[in-house]
C-alpha cells in the first residue's frame, strides 16, 4: 500500500551531511519526497510503499551519517503524495537554530582513501576534507555555518570544488571547508627564524623528525610540538626547552597496530580512538616498550597518553614512514595553546627547531581531548577538540547563564534554554593570556549560539580571577560553592535531580567557613547541600605552598597524629633544614589555613611513601600513588568518626608501622586505596539508614583516579547503591562550570 510519512529528528542534524545522506537513502530506497532543516533539526516527507518506509526509517535510526547524534526521532503517517523524485530544500530560517556549528572531526576513511590515492585530484593534499570530516568550530567566526562565516572565507572556491558544493550527490555537497590544490590553504616548511625551505613541506618535516628535529607543526586548534618519542637525548631537550620537566607527553602513533604493541587496548577503546573526536586515550602502557618509548615521554608513569593522526597533515607525515611521535600541545606549562602562526615563532622561539605551517587562520584554540576508559564508559578528562560546542541536555531551563567556571582547568559554559554549552579547555587562568583567552572564546562562543547572557554563575572562592570576572561583568551573580558544583555537574548529564549522596573529593574548594575544603560528603539537590561528612580539618602548612609540596601535608599529617618525632626517618636529608621551620610554625599555634582536601591527603601518603616530595604538576603525588596500586592487596587501615569528621589519623600511624616494617609501597598504596573505599561505604550506608536515599554522586578531579573509581563504585554497587560518575564532563574542575549553571538555575527559579 502508498502511504507518506512525516518524519521529524532532532540532535546534532546539522552541518553533518544529514541531508545528502538522507537524499542517497531515498535514492537507494526509491521513494519520493523532500527533505529539509527546520530550527529543530531535520524535517523529512517520504512517500512509498509502506514497508520500504518502514525499513528507510530503520536505517536512519540505526545507521546515521558518521557525525550525527539523534536525540529522538518521531514519526508520523500522513496521506500518499506522487513525489516523481527525493529532493532538498532550502533551509528555513524562522526561529532559532537547534545546534548551528558541529565540532571538528578527523579525517574520514573515505577522504583518507583519496589523500593517498595518486589518481585523484586531492592526492597528498594536506586540507583535504569532506561533509562528514575536517575542521569545523575551530574555522568559525559566526553564524550560521556558512564558508562566508569561517576562516575559508580567504580561499575561493574553484570551479571544480564549487561544483561538488552544490551537487546534492557529491560527498562533498556543502562541505564549507571544501578546497583542494589549486584553490585551498597550502602548507611550508620553515627555520626557526621563519626562513623557508624550498621544496615538499611534508618530506621536510617528516626528515626533521626522524634525524631528531623538534618540530611545531600547525593543526586543528593550535601548534603541537612533535618529535621522535624512540630518542631519548631529543624528548630531553624538548623537556628543557619547554620547562616541562616532569609532565607526561602524549604520543601519536601511526595506526591501532602499533598503539596496541604500546598500551594495553581492549577492543573497547578502539572505536574511541578512531571516532569522529579522535581523543588522547591515557590506557596502562605495556612493559618492554623501552626502544619505541623513550623514558623521558612519561616518567615514573605506568600509564601513556596516545592518539591517532586525525588531520591530513599527521596522516601524511606518517605515510613517510614514522611509526610514534611526541604530539605535545605547543605552550610553556599551563599557557594556553599557541594557534597564530607569528605568535608561533614568538612563542616558541628556543623550542622548535623548525615549523610546519599552513595559511589557514584558526579563529578558537582548542587543545586535544583527554580521556580514559572507565569501567562502564570512558571518562573525559579533557574537553575540547572533537567534543565543544556540542551541548548537553540538562531538563532544567539554564537559558541565558554564563558559568565562568573555576580557576585551574578553566572551562566557562553557557545556557541556552535547557541544553548547557560547556566550552573547551582554556587552562590555568594565571597569565594574561590565559585570561584574554577567556575573555575571546566566551565572547566568540556567546555569538555561535546568539545569546546575550543574562545571569553569571561562578565559584564560592572570593580571589578566582573567575569571581572577579563575574563580579565585573554587570550581570548579576550568583556564587556556587565549589563541590556542590562538582556534584551538580553529574547530575546534569544524567538529569536525576532528586536528593543524593555526594562524594566530591578533591584538591582546593572554598568552603561555607572559609577553610579549604576537598574531603566532602553532601546530600544534596540543585538547590541546597547538607555537609555530612567531611575529612577532619588539619592545617595546611603555608597554603598554597602545602599543594605544591606534598612532604608538607605529610608532616602536618604526622603533627596531628601525634607521632611527628618519626619525619627524619622518612624525609629526606635535604628537607629536614626546612622541616624544622614547617615543624615551629605547626607549634606556635599561628593561625594556618585549615584543610579537609581529599588531594592533600594523598599527597601526604605519597609524601610518606617516599615516593613523591614535589607536585612538579597538578596531581603528580595521586598519580604516582595510583601508580603504585597492587591489584591482589585486599587490606585495609583502620579510620574512625568524631561526629561529621572523619579521622584518619589511625590509618596514618598504620601506614607508618608498615613502612617501619618494611612492607612494600605497593602494598601499602593498595591498602590506602581500599581504606578510602571503606570511608565512602561507611558513609553511604550511614546516610542511606537516615535519609533512605541509594543514588550516589562521585565526583571531583581525585576521581581522575581509575583505581579508586573502579574500587569505590564496585563495592558500593555490591552493597545495593547506584553510582553515578561523570562521563560527558570532567571529573576535575573543567566540569564545574556546568553545575554552577544548573546552581544558578535553580535559585534563580526559587527567586522568582
Ligand atoms: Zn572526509
Ligand atoms: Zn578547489
Ligand atoms: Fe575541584
């Protein structure tokens, strides 16, 4: 039987060759009818036989065009029409635009196919991209999406390229970053003091690498320095250059084959890797990898964090016959990412010995994604590049709230009705640039999504430069306290906003008294928190200082415990001159910041491990102490409760015991991990008898953690609680902005 359907999709439909594909999907089905945007996405009439309609909307249901993300498809019957043919329609523009730019993606296989293929037109060029691949919000200078809109707009259109524009059939129809050879951005080599070098940019660069050059190569949101990662005397001196001295650098490997003689890769993971976002995956390395891995890529780390080439130019340089590279984002520590081609040699002048350049500007900095995989999902760390500008349905109206985030890890987010907007990665908002930064990609990102903020949300900490910010911003404001926006955040991304247990560990929030919280077990909604739990306060010798310098927590760990006569035993020599001052300063009863930071405590433990003194990065001493973990130790430490405080000072003088003992670290990290379980499955079980509440909340960059995530989340799921992490957003402070707008909200709905 004839019969018509109305079919109506929302989600990401947009800008993602939804519409080509339908029209071939028509095509291949032989039905008639049309196909056409509307402001919630993509609207389709389709006209047959009633069962070929049933099996075309099956196919767009399970099978999408790569980068499309339907939210929900619904699906109408309506009389039959004679439609001789399927076509396009133009564009309506009345109302708003559900979602008008689309994250960058990595080349596809198809455009991977023809860049390596001497008989097409495209051949080794290194812009090469299609509908469903290459560089998106990264290009944008405005809406709508159009190449008028982007930085494009400096290379026309040849007759050849315009023509696949326009051809609804072309894999290439409206692909706004289409170009090629005679009309595209082209690539060149040059010195470090901007001399180029005559001849195939590529084979130069790719020369360079392998005779141990130190290269800035320009890519998708921003410089990467590259260099052979196998030589050991090359990643040294890119370590010095960039003042780097002991973060991990993130590989790029040529293909799945060789990331998996590197990491332990389940199959799991690899879609990840190979998806549209192409992410850094950070996966347990394999041992006896010392020839490919030089042991100044990622020391003392029993982790790497790896990716695939995901632009034509990495795919080209690895076709010359590289297998790993160093890909680190160009930048001295925690600045934003260098993007600008003579901010590129200002910048990095004394690291790259050469650069890699192209003449296509890049209008926002966007980092690489960091995740790693989770028991159930993998778990992002880092959002950015593949991820923003895709929104995240909250079912709460956040329309029109600015959420400036936090200090370290910075990244703001915008409201728009009830979707929330978390922008990328901007870094540590201690510089000037950082904060130009920020100021550019909220002003930038207010005009994708044409909205003029309304409401400002930021932390309860009264010196984030993001507070002044705020405060300086003429809207009004409202401050979040800082793990209440932690625990926020999850709850936004699985839209259960019913009263929960919260864990949110971390390093530094500002509490309600003032003291530096980080330890805390809440129950709590979007509109108010009850503290339950927290690590009992101690003090944090010299502030700031003491996150740096985990011997500091150790010894103010010790002082409280009441067995501080044991630190010569575990600091070293060249501490103890500065030990003794630590120690008069903890006996004078000066007043000294006070602290329940989970973070500080396992910097006291590594501290006390020996195993690390100094935070050269944020979280290096967990990262070590994680690290460290043995998987078959099921002991535990003993801990108690005075009222709401957890005292752990039982488990310090245990641990002190054991290394008297000379039980192994790795034993005694394992026991410590276990032990932070039993606190949690204490505390849960004490809140579920009084509030009968079983949903549980984990979150804050302590839950960076894999082995403590893992552990914590088993054990309190075998005791009957749901547990819910985070998994779309950061568990670390680039995810708070986002539970600051969902705050805000809700006391904005309670005001009115
Ligand atoms: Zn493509
Ligand atoms: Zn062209
Ligand atoms: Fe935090």
């Amino acid at each position: 039987m004839n019969i018509g359907r109305r079919i109506r999709i929302t989600g990401v439909v947009q800008g993602v060759g939804f519409r080509p594909w339908v029209h071939a999907l028509a095509s291949a089905y032989r039905v008639g009818g049309v196909v056409w945007n509307d402001p919630q996405g993509v609207s389709i009439l389709v006209f047959g036989e009633s069962r070929t309609l049933d099996t075309f909307v099956e196919a767009i249901r399970t099978s999408p065009p790569p980068l499309a993300r339907i939210a929900s498809i619904t699906v109408e019957t309506i009389p039959y029409e004679e439609h001789p043919h399927f076509r396009i329609l133009p564009s309506q523009k009345k109302g708003r635009v559900e979602v008008a730019v689309t994250p960058d993606a990595a080349t596809c296989r198809d455009c991977r196919q023809e860049l390596l293929d001497p008989s097409n037109r495209r051949y080794r060029y290194p812009f090469i991209n299609c509908t469903y691949c290459g560089p998106r919000y990264s290009i944008v200078t405005s809406v709508p999406y159009d190449r008028p809109n982007t930085t494009m707009v400096d290379f026309p259109m040849c007759e050849a390229c315009r023509a696949e524009y326009e051809d609804p059939s072309d894999r290439r129809y409206h692909a706004q970053a289409i170009c090629c050879p005679r009309c595209g951005p082209h690539l060149f080599f040059t010195h470090a003091d901007g001399h180029r070098c005559e001849g195939d940019a590529i084979k130069l660069a790719a020369e360079a690498l392998r005779t141990g050059g130190i290269v800035a190569i320009k890519g998708i949101g921003g410089f990467h320095l590259a260099c052979d990662a196998s030589r050991e005397e090359t990643v040294l001196r890119l370590r010095q250059r960039k003042r780097r001295e002991e973060k991990p650098f993130a590989i790029m490997v040529r293909d799945t084959e060789v990331a998996a003689t590197l990491i332990d890769l389940p199959p799991s993971a690899i879609p990840l890797l190979e998806s549209p976002e192409h992410p850094i995956l950070i996966a347990p390395r394999r041992v006896g990898i010392e020839d490919a891995i030089a042991p100044s890529v990622a020391p003392g780390h029993r982790t790497l964090g790896l990716m695939l080439p995901y632009t034509p130019i990495h795919l080209l340089l690895f076709a010359e016959g590289l297998t790993v590279l160093v890909m680190t984002s160009a930048n001295l520590s925690d600045e934003p990412i260098v993007k600008d081609n003579e901010e590129a040699f200002e910048r990095l002048r004394g690291i790259a010995d050469f650069f890699l350049l192209h003449d296509r500007r890049i209008q926002t900095r966007l980092d690489d994604s960091v995740c790693r995989s989770g028991r159930e999902r993998p778990v992002l760390l880092r959002r950015a590049r593949g991820y923003v500008p895709l929104g995240i349905e909250t079912g709460r109206i956040v329309d029109r709230i600015l959420a400036f985030g936090g200090f370290l890890k910075n990244a703001p987010a915008i409201g728009r009705g009830s979707a929330i907007y978390p922008l990328q990665h901007i870094g540590d908002l201690e510089t000037t640039l950082a904060i130009e930064t920020f100021e550019e990609t909220v002003k930038n990102f207010q005009a994708i999504l044409e909205i003029t903020p309304s409401l400002a949300a930021c932390d309860l900490h009264p010196d984030y430069p993001t507070t002044h910010l705020a405060e300086a911003s003429g809207l009004p404001w409202i401050r979040v306290q800082h793990h209440h926006a932690h625990l926020l955040s999850v709850m936004a991304e699985v839209r259960q906003y019913e009263r929960a247990i919260g864990f949110a560990f971390d390093g530094t929030g500002y509490g309600d008294d003032g003291a530096i919280w980080g330890g805390e077990v809440l129950v709590f909604d979007p509109s108010s928190y009850d503290r339950v739990f927290h690590l009992a306060y101690l003090p944090l010798p010299g502030g700031d200082q003491a996150a740096k310098e985990p011997w500091r927590m150790a010894l103010a760990y010790l002082h409280e415990a009441g067995i501080e006569e044991l630190w010569e035993r575990w600091l070293p020599s060249s501490l103890h001159p500065k030990a003794h001052d630590l120690l008069s300063l903890l006996h004078s009863h000066l007043p000294q910041p006070r602290t329940s930071s989970m973070g500080r405590l396992f910097d006291a433990v590594a501290s006390l491990l020996g195993i690390c003194h100094f935070n050269t990065y944020e979280g290096k001493a967990p990262m070590m102490l994680e690290s460290l973990v043995r998987f078959d130790e099921e002991g535990t430490y003993p801990f108690t409760f005075a009222g709401s405080a957890i005292d752990v000072h039982e488990m310090i003088r245990a641990i002190l015991r054991d290394r008297e003992a000379g039980v192994d670290p790795s034993t005694i990290a394992a026991r410590f991990h276990r032990t932070i379980v039993m606190i949690m499955l204490a505390c849960a079980r004490e809140i579920r008898e009084k509030f009968s509440i079983r949903r549980v909340f984990l979150s804050g960059g302590v839950f960076a953690n894999a082995v403590l995530s893992n552990w914590a989340s088993e054990s309190l799921q075998r005791q009957g609680f749901e547990v819910i992490l985070p998994s779309l957003l950061p568990p670390n402070d680039g995810g708070i902005a986002v539970g600051q707008a969902i705050a805000a909200a809700a006391s904005r709905a309670g005001v009115a």
